[in-house]
C-alpha cells in the first residue's frame, strides 16, 4: 500500500458546533491521511476523507486506469470539489461514474461537482425514491435549526442520472468490473447499497460500516423521522460476513480505515449491541425530560468514548445519537 499524506485546512462549518457540543476530555482527532492503494498495474483505489466540515467522509475512487467510479459525493460542494481536486492530482482518468450508496446528505449533497466533472450519478430506486424527503429533512435542520447554511446557500439536491432494482453491473474497463447491490433493507439509513470490484476484492459499504470509527445512529429518515432498525443493521452485516465471495474483501468504508470484512463486520454488530446498552443505561438513568439536553448528550457521548477508547470521531455521537435515543426514550 502507498501512503500518500495529504494536508487538509482546519474546519470553519462544523468545528464551532463540535467544540462547543463535545465533552472537553472527547476532543477531536486528526483527520485520517488520504491514501492510495494501488491493486494491479492498471487499477486503483484511492480514499478522500474530508475533514469536520464534511463529517470526516470518505470518497472512495476506484481507476481502472481507463474510467474511474466514485462512491459518495461529501456533504458540500465545497468538499466535493476537494475530493474531485484530490483524485485529479493521482490520476488523468476520467470520472465516468458516482455512485450514492444510501440516502444521507454527506452521500449526495455534492454530486453536482461529479456531474460537471463528467460522472454519471447512479442511484438505486430505493436510495432515489428517498432522496428528497431527506434532502428536505436536513436542510430544515442545517438552515433554519442550526443556521449553518441559508435558503440558498444550502446544496441543491441530487439528480439521479442512472436507477436501479436490485443489481447493476458495471464494466470500467482493464478487467475491472463493479457490481452494485441494492439490499432493500435498513442499515445505516432507510436502505444501503454496496459494491463489489471482483478484480480487487474490494467491498465499497458507504456508512454500514464504520471502522475503528464512531457510527451515525439516526437511522434512516421516513416522514420527517429518524427511524434507526439495528436489529436490520446487524441481520445485513451478518449476511455479508458470511458471503462466500466477500469472505477476503477489503471493506472501504464511509468513515475510518480500510479493514478486512470479516473484522469490520464483527466490530461493528459489536458496537451497535453495545451502543443499544449504552443508550439505555442512559435513559434510565436520565430524568424523561432531559434525554436530549446538551449536558445529557455530552455525558451520553462520553459513555461511548470510553467504552470504545481509540475510536474516532466521538462528537459523531453527539450528532446522530438522537434517533437511537428518542427510540429508546419512547419505549
């Protein structure tokens, strides 16, 4: 593997709303380095992780050599183009394709970038169909609750250039052919595709995995709610882990480093059990009107910094923990 170190500014968006969410003794670490691992002669696989701003988002980029597929377009297009600026300083192949893995804006937000840049962006039905129920979601979130963008200055949302059912086969050329799947179940969001690059065995996941890394507990958004299915979001890691094909893949996640399926897998049914006890212990011990407070959250994101030590991005937590949460409240 090469190891290419790639300086990234500070956040300016999201670090103040960090700074000011997290625990002091939580912190936030430092971005992982971009890299590159080159497979065969011709192909690639090149990793783009924004910083705070973006929420720490990879772009994955697979290069034949002759066309390259994108996995994630970051959540402004401010970072977008920095991941397109990233990609053109490794490689002159074009990008023919960006694919969205599930509905979350960090995973579509930019996709105009890679669509000036040339990219047909490819969608699965499910993921399309859910598009813009959560694109109007979270902008009612970061504009008008948070007040980090405005009306205008929030990113447009996504056109889908490319549907599928279930599965879709695509063929960049030099042998390197990627196959999408639909899943048509819950993961991370309401739905979750994934890649498979047979030639690099290579398992793409966007943000149904989350290695070494703290995970995004919202849930899927449906009728102006968060609705997180763990049980479905482990059922779903169990079922990859035990395909035979994918037994050796490398994962390339959404977030965190690259690892072996067959541990990323069983670190993260591991986490979700353990986050599903942490998030209980904390209701019952929290008085029913403060569950959602600052202080409440802070210890909540605490509780999880310790029991997974060495994990990034704990303020994650902070973020994303209100779907598991308000589930468990309501129950």
């Amino acid at each position: 593997m090469k190891i290419k170190r790639y300086q990234i500014q500070a956040p300016a968006l999201l670090s103040s709303l960090i700074s000011l969410a997290a625990p002091a003794c939580v912190g936030l670490e430092p971005v992982r380095n971009n890299n590159t691992t080159t497979l065969t002669t011709n192909a690639s696989i090149y990793v783009y992780q924004s910083d705070a701003d973006g929420f720490h988002t990879n772009t994955v980029f697979v290069d034949s050599g002759l066309n390259v597929m994108a996995f994630d377009a970051q959540f402004t297009e401010q970072q977008a183009t920095k991941a397109v600026e990233f990609l053109r300083s490794k490689t002159s192949s074009p990008i023919s394709h960006l694919v969205i893995t599930h509905p979350n804006p960090d995973k579509f937000n930019g996709a105009g970038v890679f669509r000036a840049a040339g990219a047909r962006v490819i969608a699965s039905n499910e993921t399309a169909k859910a598009l813009p129920a959560v694109h109007n979601y979270k902008k009612q979130f970061f504009a008008e609750t948070a007040k980090m963008f405005t009306e205008k200055t929030y990113p447009k949302l996504a056109q889908v250039d490319e549907k599928f059912q279930k599965s879709l086969q695509i063929n960049l050329g030099n042998g390197v052919k990627v196959s999408l799947t639909e899943h048509g179940v819950a993961g991370v969001s309401s739905n979750q595709t994934t890649a498979f690059v047979p030639s690099l065995n290579a398992l793409v996941v966007g943000d149904l995995l989350h290695p070494k890394t703290h995970a995004w507990l919202e849930g899927g958004v449906a009728s102006g709610q968060a609705n997180p299915d763990l049980n479905s979001w482990k059922a779903l890691l169990k079922k990859l882990g035990s395909t035979r094909e994918l037994k050796d893949a490398t994962v390339y996640a959404g977030r965190g480093p690259d690892m072996l399926l067959s541990e990323a897998a069983k670190e993260q049914i591991n986490y979700l059990n353990r986050a599903q006890e942490l998030t209980q212990a904390h209701v019952d011990r929290t008085p029913a009107a403060e569950p959602f407070g600052e202080a409440s959250l802070g210890e909540l994101t605490q509780s999880f910094a310790e029991a997974f030590p060495g994990f990034q991005h704990p303020y994650l937590i902070q973020f994303g923990i209100y779907g598991l949460l308000g589930q468990i409240a309501a129950q």
